[in-house]
C-alpha cells in the first residue's frame, strides 16, 4: 500500500516539483496538493493522507499557526518544508517543538532537486511510521523519570552520539540531563545546512554544557557538544591526548550527508575504548556498522529501545549487526551514558 501523501505549500512550481519527484518512487503516492492551509484542511479531512509536507511562509494563515491546529485537532506526521535561511531554519526548529516529525529544506544552490528529492522521499518513509500521539507520550513519560545527574570528576573519555527522526527531541531530553562538567560529545543529527544551527544555539540555552554547530578544528573537552553541520560530515581526529574535529565535504553515505556512520567509524579509530557510542531514534541503518567497529575497538555502545523510539530503524540495524552492549529506553539514556563514563 502506498504512503498517501498531501503537499501543502502557496507555490504552483514547488507543488509541481514535489509531485513529481515523489511520483518516482512506487511506495509513495501525492494523492493532492494545496495552495494554503484552509484548503489543505479540506482535504486532509476528506482525503485521510498519511503524511503532509507544509510550507511554513504562507499567506491567509503561516504553516506554523497551521501544524498547532493540525496536532490539537487532527494530529498526523507533518514534514515541514522551509526555505534555507536563517529565520527559516529558526521558525522549523519552533516547528519540530510543536509537533512536526522532520524538517526539510527547498531546493536552492545547496541543495538541487535530486538531493531534496531524495531526502524528501527517505523522511516521507520514516514519517509514515509515526504516530503523533505516540511522540507526546514517549516524550512526557521521560521527562517524568528525569533527574538530575553529576559527575565527581571530568575524563577525557568522548561520546558519539547519532541520531534522524525523532532525535531532535531526544536529543534535547539527553543533553539536558548532562552535568556542566560531562565528558566531551560529538553529535550527528540528520537535518539540513543552518538548520543544524538553529539547532545547536537553541540547545545551548537550555543546556548546563556549551553547545555549537562544529566548525572545522573544535576541540572536543569536557562540557561541550559539538553538532554537525548540515550537509557536512564530521569526523574526530587526535592529536597527542587532545581530540578535535574536522568538518569535510564528501559523497552521501547511506543516503546522509552527514552521515552517523562517518562519524562513529572515526570515533573507532581515534578514541577506541575511550569513547562511548550511542545510537538513537530513526530510519535506515545509518551507525550501525560504524557501532559496531566501535564496540570492536573497546568502545561502550548504548541504543535506544523501540518503545521510547519515534522510529526504530537505526537502533534495531545496530542491535542486529551486534554493535550494541545494551538497549536502553530514552529516560534511562542520561543515566547509562554517564555510567560507562
């Protein structure tokens, strides 16, 4: 059965473009387009889809007012689709709060219509998966068992942390939780240029550790979380006992740029049995083999389990290629890392 999809955006080419290139996949079906969320609204009642992409600058009502009404009233998985810039980047991270499953970004000098569409396509497949009423609950019963954690002393020790659908979220859940003086952390998160950001200054508000989108060269010490950026890989490196990041451009690995398995798999050859991996919510099998490297090389390697997942794709990978030491439900995640810490 085909995912039933509605494309929601105010611009007759964009609609267009998005028919067509969804078209091209046998699994997905555009079954309707709308020009603005009242006409949308009409037509997710009556046409059920299973997955909405939505612009979010639209006129008569902006898709963020739209999504809020959409997950009180009728919640189902919500792709938001944004313009690559930096109020762009900050509204879809506002969106993501609000409920949306993913964000993804136009095509534009970054990024051409094979790389958006195929993207698209992957984040329309995971979202189909989703059950909006499902997320709010995974989310609230976490923060219910969340404490507060410290650690004596710092280490050198390094976390790898990857993540895609859901794992803004559960990102936020686990860094939050972390004490100002945790180990050093490098992040990959699948979210496009700029938005990866937005992301990381909003977390570094909330957080008692720094948090940044990496840039070439970052240390990686003690109380801070380096993210990524989007449409870059991020790879650690060492130098003497001091390790670094560098950020390189590079072909897509498992469909992602940047792509978890690039990252864990640098994790396994610098930090070896000084690092602590984890693997968390989302689709395909992006990690899981890098995990698996780095559980070889003495690692600690932690996945989330499927009840608190948004989507199960990435850990069950993990789990089934034999990287994983032991599977941990997200309210539990902050606790086992700094265990093995």
């Amino acid at each position: 059965m085909a995912i039933k999809v509605l494309i929601v955006d105010d611009s007759a080419v964009v609609r267009k473009v998005f028919t067509k290139e969804l078209s091209t996949d046998p699994e997905i079906k555009v079954i309707a387009t709308a020009p603005d969320p009242y006409v949308a609204r009409d037509k997710i009642v009556n046409l059920k889809p299973d997955v909405v992409t939505l612009d979010i600058e639209m006129p008569r009502m902006d898709g963020i007012t739209f999504l809020r009404k959409l997950m009180k009233y009728y919640p189902i998985p919500v792709i938001v689709v944004s313009s690559l810039t930096q109020k762009g980047s900050d509204i879809a991270m506002e969106a993501l709060n609000d409920g949306a499953v993913d964000v993804m970004c136009k095509p534009g000098p970054s990024y051409s219509v094979g790389d958006m569409s195929m993207g698209l396509i992957e984040k329309i497949k995971a979202a189909a998966h989703v059950d909006p009423n499902n997320l709010k609950t995974i989310l609230s019963q976490a923060h219910k068992e969340k404490q507060n954690y410290s650690l004596t002393r710092t280490t050198n020790k390094v976390i790898a942390i990857g993540a895609s659908t859901g794992g803004t979220q559960a990102l936020e859940f686990i860094l939050t939780a972390m004490p100002a003086n945790a180990p050093g952390i490098v992040i990959v998160q699948h979210m496009p240029e700029k938005f990866t950001r937005s992301f990381a200054d909003r977390l570094d508000t909330l957080c008692k550790i720094t948090v940044k989108e990496a840039e070439n060269r970052d240390r990686v010490t003690p109380g801070k979380a380096l993210i990524a950026p989007g449409n870059m890989h991020m790879v650690l490196g060492r130098s003497g006992a001091s390790y670094y990041v560098n950020i390189k451009n590079g072909p897509l690995v498992k469909r992602q740029r940047p792509a978890v398995e690039v990252l864990f798999n640098s994790v396994a050859k610098y930090a070896g049995n000084n690092a602590i991996g984890v693997i968390l919510t989302g689709m395909g099998s992006d990690g899981a083999e890098g995990l698996f490297k780095m559980k070889n090389s003495g690692a600690a390697t932690l996945a989330q389990d499927e009840k608190s997942c948004v989507v199960f794709g990435m850990p069950k990978e993990a789990i089934k290629k034999g990287g994983v030491d032991k599977i941990v439900s997200l309210a539990e995640m902050p606790s086992e890392i700094l265990t093995c810490v």
